[in-house]
C-alpha cells in the first residue's frame, strides 16, 4: 500500500518523467556509450574489482545504462529501482538485450518509501547518479538510501551543486534555474522547443566568450559517461523536483550517519558534485 501511494503521488504532482526522455536515448546506446559508462564506474570508484563480484543497485536507474555497465562488469547481483513506468522500461528493453539475465532484477518504487527500500536488503555498491535531487525531499531520500549500504560497502552519488554567488554570471543560480525549470514544464511542446533551442544558444555563447569551442565540447559529451547531450539538455531544462547542495553539504550531512568520504570530484558551476563514500 506504502508502495503505491508514492507512486501515485509521483504521478500527481506532475514530475518531469525522466523515462520518456531516457527512452528516447536508448536508440543512441551503442558499444562506445556502454564501454564510457563502465569506465566512469570504474575510474571513480577506484577500479573493476569495487563492482566485479560485488552486488549492485541502481538507485534511480533512468535509461538503465549503469545497471547494463555494472552487468558487464561482473556484478553478482544488480537491481534496477525507478519509480518511472518509462525508466522501468527502459532497464527492461537494456536487460532483454543481454537475454534476461537471472542475477539483475528490476523494481519499481520510490526512494522516499522507506519500507519499500529497507526491503531490498544491503548491497556492496549503492548507486545514484543524479537522482535523489529530483525526489522532492532529498533528504529523506538520503536517510532511507542508507539503509541499502552493508558493512564495507561503497556509496557513489551525484547530487546538483548549489550555485548562489561567484560563478553565477555565467551560468546562472540554481534558484533561477528552479524557476526556468517550473516555466519550461508548464509549457506545451512546441514552447518546449524554443526553450531548449535558446538553451543551446545560451551554452555556445557562454563557450565562446570564454574562447572554450562549445562543438567540440558536445561532440566528445559522451566520452565522459556515455550519455547524450541533447537528453542532458531536456533533463537538465524539465528536471523537477529539483534540489542541491554543497559538497561540504553532503560530505558533513553523511559523515553524521557514519559514513567516511572517500573521494570528491566538485563542479564549479550547476552541475552534479560526485561523492564516494564507504561504511565501515
């Protein structure tokens, strides 16, 4: 019952639905993207040996891409977990491929059902990647999330950095992006489109001022995790709930549930802090 209200209070309060978008980017997953995202686990993590052998879930599993990489890999164990129809199904189409494999599951639910979450059990790697930030209470999100992490286990999250003040002329504060976020889901499709096409003008403007070449940049996006930049863009514009916080933020905040921070790679702008931490 606890289940179904989160899911259909997901429903009623209109969330931007990642999985749509994700869907749209399962045509672009070929052997470059999957191989980019296997490396961005890895590199961060600290090598193949932190997943292979190890059990997986992937808090938020959006196109499904991670769970498909951590597959790859040699995770034991992986569980796919989105709360979006269309994410499901998305992890769904990707798991398929490799002929349903019995050690990945997928489930549907919400990381703000605490029941539902502490009756996954504990996992030696706990993933989300830019996702707790779009619950709607990122901090609840946070408290139940711990409950996945056994003894020795790794915890790798992305949460958007809060901007207020020196590099906002630029790019923006996130309380400004918050409302333009409210306007673009408010708007119908073809509004949508004018929105996102002065988003890339916006972005190559903002490169060439600072003599960066803003082409270049979006033709090499998806060797960092093997993701599409165009439906980046459509998250980044309809991505509600949408919440941040400070590396300093999220290092105090776990370090008070016992967890040690590991490594911290920080954006100097909107974009996502990435955080490892590990329980001992």
């Amino acid at each position: 019952m606890q289940e179904r209200n989160y899911e259909q209070s997901y429903k009623d309060k209109n969330h931007f639905s990642f999985g749509k978008n994700w869907g749209n980017f399962l045509s672009k997953v070929d052997n470059d993207k999957i191989d980019q995202a296997k490396v961005s686990l890895i590199s961060f993590m600290g090598g193949e040996d932190k997943i292979r052998g190890k059990t997986f879930i992937d808090i938020g599993c959006g196109s499904g891409l991670f769970s498909l990489a951590a597959f790859l890999l040699g995770a034991k164990r992986i569980v796919s977990v989105d709360v979006d129809d269309f994410s499901v199904a998305c992890a769904a189409h990707l798991r398929e491929k490799e002929n349903n494999p019995e050690n990945w599951e997928i489930k549907k639910g919400s990381a703000l059902d605490e029941e539902f979450i502490r009756n996954l059990g504990t996992f030696d790697v706990v993933y989300s990647w830019g996702v707790l930030h779009h619950t709607g209470d990122m901090y609840k999100a946070f408290r139940n999330i711990v409950h996945l992490l056994a003894e020795n286990s790794l915890f790798f999250l992305a949460i958007y950095n809060k901007n207020i003040g020196k590099n906002a002329s630029l790019t923006g504060t996130s309380q400004l992006w918050l409302k333009i976020k409210k306007i673009y889901n408010t708007c119908n499709f073809f509004e949508k489109k004018i929105i996102e096409f002065l988003y890339y003008v916006w972005f190559i403007f903002g490169y060439l001022i600072t003599f960066r070449n803003p082409f270049c940049y979006i033709k090499n996006y998806g060797k960092e995790r093997g993701m599409n930049f165009h439906n980046d863009v459509i998250d980044w514009l309809g991505g509600l709930p949408y919440e941040f916080a400070t590396t300093d933020e999220l290092v105090n905040y776990f370090s008070e549930k016992g967890l040690l921070t590991k490594k911290v790679r920080s954006s100097n702008n909107l974009g996502c802090n990435e955080i490892l931490l590990i329980k001992k």
